[in-house]
C-alpha cells in the first residue's frame, strides 16, 4: 500500500475527558463461549425502531437460527432463535429499558447443539437491493451499542455517494473490551466484511480507528490491511472518551465536522462499528444470523473479569453466574460502559444485541453525589465534544425552561456524560438533557398530531 | 437671553402639539370597537390563567364568552356564586358543568408496590427517575411518588400522603391537565365526579405476575366483570376496563370480590379516603355453604 498522511500518526478530536479505563481488567482474557442455559427472553424491540412481528406461536418448536419475528417495516429487523428448544411463552418481558415490553421466551431442548442449519448466502447473485434486504433478514444492528439497524444506514439514497467506510474500532467507554477483543480474535472476518459491504457500496477507502490503548488489535489489522485488495487503512486515535461516538471519529480521521442536522453519510461516509462488520461477514460467510454477541462482563465486583460470546436472550443473571459471580460488595448494575450504560434494577433482563458488556461497580467506585450550585467554571464547556453549553443548559433544565434549551442545542447532545463526569458541583447535567429530551421529543409529537387532525 | 430659552420651548411645544394631532387622529382612524362586556367579565373571573377551560388564559375565555356565547361554567376554577355573576351580568342563563376532577390509576405507594433499588440520580423529580430504567420501582407502570403531580399543581390541590402517592383535593382541583401532562407514567386521567367506579392500576402483567410486584395491582381476574351489570367492566390486556359509557349502571358491589382492592367504588369525593363501613353485598347467600359465601 502507498505511504499515506496518516502512518504512525495519532489523530483524536476537540475537547473531551479522560475517564479512567479499567481496561486491564478484561482486555487479556479470550472470548470464551457461553454454554445454553434453560431459558432465554427475546424482547421483540431489541433494536432502534418498530418492535419485530412475531412468526411462532407457544408450543412451538423452533431450531438455532430460525427466524422467529419478521421485520415490522423498514427501520425494523428480523429475530432469530439461539437454541434448539420450544416456545414456552410470549408475553410482557424486563429489558434493559426497565419497561416491560412484549418478548419470546424459548425453553432450551436438553440436546441443542451449537449447529445450525445454515447456508452461506451467495453473495454473487445479490443486487444492492437484494443485499440491504438480507441484511435486514439476519437482524443484524449496529453492535456498538445504539442497536441501528445496519440495513437503514448501508440503504445509501441515490443522490448521496459513500466515499469512505468508517470502522469504528475506539471503545472509548472504560471498562469495556469486547470490541477490542473481536479485533485480535477475527481479523480476517472484519476485513472480509469491509470487502462484502465494498461490493455493494463502492466506497473509495476503508478506515478502522482505533484507539492506541489496543496496540495489538491495532497490529493484528494492521498486518492484514497491508495485503488487503482493498485499500484499508488503520487509523491510531487518541484515548480520550468520547472518541468512539461517530461524530468524533469523522472529525478525528477526515478533520470534518457533521453538520448540524446532517449525517455522516453527508460528507461521504458510512461508519460501523467493527462487530457490526463481523457479523455481517459471519451472515454472508457461514449463513449465521445475529443471534449471539460478544459481551464482556467486568467490573470491581466482579470475580472473573470475562469477554464472553453469549447467545442473545441470555438472562444477565445466568452470564453472570456463569463467569463466576460477584464479590460481597456490588452496588451497581449496569448494561454498557459506565459513562452511557444502562443502569439495571433487576438480573432477570436477558442480554440483547444492544449489550456489549455487564457493568458491576463495587463500593469503591459508586459514590452518592451531593448537588452544589454552579460556580460557572467552565470544566463542562470544555468537555462537551459538541461544543454546547452544558452549563447554561443545566440552569435551565432546573427552572423546566425546557423550551429554551432548544436555543442552545440540547437535541444535539448524544449524552455522553463528559458534563457530568467533569462538574465539581455534581450538578446531574446530561441527566437533565434526557429528561428535556424526553419532554421535547413528547411536545413536537403531540404538536404534529395536533397539526394533523 | 430670553430668546435662546423661548425658542426650544417654542419648537417642543410645537411639535408637542404637531404629535398630538396625529396621534388623536390616528386613534380616530384606526380605532377597533372592544365589547367593553370583556374587561367586565374578565374582571369577575379568577385571573388564574390555567388553561383548564380549553383557552389559553382567562381573557381569551372572557372575550369567548362575550363573543361566542361560550358557557362562562367552563370555567372550572370559579364558584358557582361567580359563574351565576357572570351570567347575571351577561343575562344569559349559565349551564352547569358536571365538575371533574383528576384521579391516579395507581394505588401502589410504597407500602404495596416495593423498590428494586434506589434512585439516586441527582434529580430529586419523577421525570428524572423515569429516565434511568424507567424508575426503581419493581412494578414499571407504577407511581414513582416523588411529586412532580403536586409541584406542578397551581391550586395546590395535590399533596403527597404517608404512602408516598398524590392525593387530589376534589374541592380544589379545577382539571386545568398540568398533572395529566406532567407525570412521566401518564398516570392521572381527569374524570367528572359522578363516575365513582375506578381501577386504580395500570399493570399489563398476568394474574401473578402483576401480584407480585404490587399488592394492589389488577390481576384481570374477571371477578367485577362477572359481579357488575353486563358491559360495564370488560378485561382488556390483563386489566380491568370500566366503560363509562354505562356509568349509570356502575355499583359499588362490582368491587367486593376483587382480590388486591385494584378496583375502588370512591366514598367521597377524594381517592386514597379511609374506607368506610360499606355494606353486605346484596343478592342471593347460598345457605349450604358455611361461613357465608356470597354468590350475585
């Protein structure tokens, strides 16, 4: 490959923190794979989007990787079963949202193997159209952690035209190691995803970032991408959080910024995460639908800090049993990293595509915060990767001005948490942006149905 | 000296004069007739802006009054002594408004459905709870009990009792929706007084599922289905549903068999009222069966 501007360079973006990692906890440990246990709870909505329509009744038998709830539209995926077993119930299930929401459960058959009645999809005789389709048909979504389906993103309208496919390798949240793991495990299956996705949308240039934190994943792809047929390019970044979000990435590599309101997709490029890509190659290569995913389960509390390859549905109770438990002072659940994740009020809620680690806090790290007034320091305004004013935003969300939050932005923040890790004051910043959020969104849909009728 | 003074005092009280003329003018020219009835009858309402009447604020409501014959008695906050003055002055003849009043479809305080964890958030306000996994509580459709209902209330009609959930004072409450809006679990729904039949739980959850995560949680058992006059309670989703359509048909003996107490015949006027003494179910007791077992 050519030399290029970005050899042994190491790019990052503006602002930002620098939360502890924890990595060393989990990063060392294989991917080891999870055995069946009794039962497993689907929730139909595991992804961004309308809930799947479900294809199977109670009673009936189904096999690993059967197809059981079909796409409900198009931002919407397909679900398929992780065992061989029996549908013992289709009700209201926990997920990790805390509400209950309407799931599959299968009891597992005794003897179900980890064989699959799969055929690779013939890659040859599929047009764009037909691609995006099977995409969407092997339920795979965005891995990172939002669960967008991948098929809506890789559906590249005709008046837009992807230069670059965008790897994204940072997992910027402490604690978490199970993309970097997929990274020195399956290689070759990131790179051959990069070249299936390439087929369809003909990008110019791969880039993979990742974080210079993983200096052997980074050399693992690096030594492929040298004899790839494609060009691809490893990326080093900065550690700093919140590098992975897609919009910090594009500023990092391209030294663009999205536009307020755009998508990358406007300036040329697609981004995925690099488990995503894997599972899309496992789809093509081995005929495997999205029916497991790599968690890692770490934490101060946890006794066996693990990366685990865990069949969906999964209850959290039994991955976590199965890595060998907690120590006496866990104090805090949570699904994803600690700055994003998902804290959880019970270990009954199963594992979904969404999850890419089990988060338990011990004592030492779970403080009670107590609030002081703002003393405009500034620290947030300098964390915020957006360049918003957190400070000011925060003032507001306390006097309920929700409204004129939108004057400073707040439906852009992607709530990293950077504002509330940095305030000296313990003011519950991003908590805030959630909550006006939440209130805004509700507003504009009710004015919209108000405005229709 | 003096006409250095005289002069500016000259010129300001010319142009004085000059912009009075055109401003009197103007007043003639552009003048817009304003039922004067309006200030009166904004006058005699309570000036508490709440919205509850449908119009935003009270003056839009005087001039619907004036101008639109609206009933002033959609003015839920007034007395009835006040709505009578405005009809009087108005010489038209006020119907009564049925009064309603906003009422919790939750009984689960903390004493009936438990925490799973404790919310520390930062943010002391239902809202706040209801964003991290949905709030602590086990039951997810349940009340989180921190109040946002009764800060929000302009007519201090909300107070939090001993099981940490809202209590609506029906005598102050004046339905003006800012606790239907503001509570993150939609749990408040404004119904006029007469209906006095309610279920007070909104779990979607089977039988002893629901149980198990509140004491008072509707099982859809069907029992007040059976027990009421045919179509008034229907079970739709593991819970009861009142049709109140049929309000007139609704007794009290529809709740007696009701397992948890998820479904409430209101005594008073307020929820959350200390039961009264209700009498024996009415219908026929199977004499073979001891201990007095009532069948309809």
């Amino acid at each position: 490959m050519a030399t290029s501007t970005y050899n042994g360079k190491t790019f990052t973006f503006k602002h930002g923190v620098h939360p502890e990692e924890f990595k060393d906890l989990s990063s060392h440990c294989a991917i080891q794979r999870m055995p069946f246990v009794e039962e497993y709870i689907l929730p139909l909505g595991q992804h961004i989007g309308a809930p799947s329509t479900p294809l199977v009744t109670k009673g009936q038998k189904v096999a690993r990787g059967q197809k059981i709830a079909s796409p409900a539209g198009f931002v919407s995926v397909a679900l398929h079963a992780p065992v061989d077993g029996e549908v013992s119930g289709i009700g209201l299930f926990a997920n990790p949202s805390g509400q209950m929401v309407p799931g599959i459960k299968i009891r597992t058959d005794p003897y179900s193997t980890q064989k699959m009645a799969a055929v690779p999809v013939d890659l040859e005789s599929l047009d764009n159209k037909g691609f995006i389709n099977a995409v969407q048909e092997a339920g795979i979504v965005g891995l990172g952690g939002a669960a967008f389906p991948s098929h809506v993103k890789l559906a590249i309208p005709e008046d837009k035209k992807c230069d670059y496919i965008m790897l994204n390798g940072c997992e910027c949240e402490p604690f978490l190691t199970a993309d970097h793991r997929v990274m020195v495990e399956h290689p070759e299956e990131i790179i051959d995803g990069i070249l299936i996705l390439n087929k369809f949308i003909k990008a110019r240039k791969a880039f993979i970032g990742i974080e210079v934190n993983k200096p052997d994943a980074i050399a693992a792809l690096q030594k492929l991408a040298a004899t790839s047929r494609f060009p691809v390019e490893v990326i080093q970044l900065a550690v700093k959080y919140p590098q992975g979000a897609e919009k910090m990435m594009i500023t990092a590599i391209l030294g663009k910024e999205v536009p307020h309101g755009k998508l990358p997709l406007d300036l040329g490029v697609l981004v995925a995460n690099v488990g995503t890509v894997k599972a899309i190659a496992d789809y093509f290569r081995l005929g495997q639908p999205l029916i497991e995913r790599i968690v890692t389960v770490t934490g101060t509390a946890v006794k066996n800090p693990a990366n685990i390859l865990v069949p969906l549905g999964t209850p959290m109770k039994d991955v976590i049993a199965w890595s060998g438990g907690v120590t006496g002072d866990a104090a805090r659940i949570l699904l994803g990293g600690p700055m994003m994740g998902a804290v959880q009020k019970t270990l009954d809620t199963p594992v979904v595509k969404g999850t890419s680690g089990i988060l338990i806090l011990g004592n030492d790290l779970v403080k009670d915060i107590t609030e002081y007034n703002c003393i405009r320091c500034g620290r947030c305004v300098e964390a915020c990767p957006l360049y918003l004013n957190p400070s000011m935003m925060g003032l507001l969300a306390k006097k309920g001005r929700w409204e004129e939050m939108l004057d400073y932005h707040v439906l852009d923040c992607f709530e990293c948490a950077s504002c509330s890790y940095v305030c000296p004051s313990g003011i519950p910043l991003v908590q805030s942006f959630r909550v006006a959020k939440g209130i805004l969104r509700e507003k504009a849909a009710k004015e919209k149905t108000a405005g229709q009728s | 000296m003096e006409g250095e003074l005289l002069i500016p005092l000259a010129i300001l009280a010319g142009l004085g004069l000059l912009f009075g003329i055109i401003l009197s003018l103007a007043y003639k020219q552009f003048k817009v007739y304003e039922d004067p009835r309006i200030n009166v009858v904004e006058e005699l309402l309570p000036s508490a802006n709440c919205g509850a009447c449908g119009v935003p604020g009270c003056r839009a409501f005087a001039e619907k009054v004036v101008i639109e014959n609206m009933n002033p008695a959609k003015c839920t906050v007034s007395s009835e002594e006040g709505i009578d003055k405005i009809a009087a002055y108005l010489g038209i003849e006020a119907s009564r408004e049925e009064k309603v009043v906003a009422r919790l479809l939750c009984a689960g305080g903390i004493n009936e459905a438990h925490n799973l964890a404790s919310y520390k958030g930062g943010m002391s306000t239902c809202r706040g709870e209801a964003v991290v996994v949905g709030g602590s509580k086990d039951c997810s459709w349940g009340c989180l009990g921190l109040g946002d209902c009764a800060q929000a209330c302009t007519f201090e009609a909300i107070h939090m009792n001993n099981d940490a959930l809202p209590v609506v004072d029906a005598a102050k409450c004046t339905a003006c929706n800012d606790c239907v809006e503001v509570c993150p679990k939609d749990l408040f729904v404004l119904m006029p007084v007469s209906r006095k039949l309610l279920v007070q739980c909104r779990s979607l959850l089977e039988g002893d599922l629901a149980e198990a995560k509140c004491s008072v949680a509707c099982t859809g058992c069907s029992r007040c289905v059976a027990d009421a006059a045919p179509g008034v309670i229907g079970i739709v989703d593991n819970l009861a549903v009142i049709n109140y359509e049929l309000n007139d048909l609704a007794n009290p003996y529809a709740i007696k068999r009701c397992p948890t107490g998820a479904i409430v015949w209101l005594a008073g006027d307020n929820q959350f009222a200390p039961a009264e003494k209700t009498p024996l179910p009415l219908g026929r007791v199977e004499e073979s069966l001891d201990k007095g077992v009532y069948y309809q």
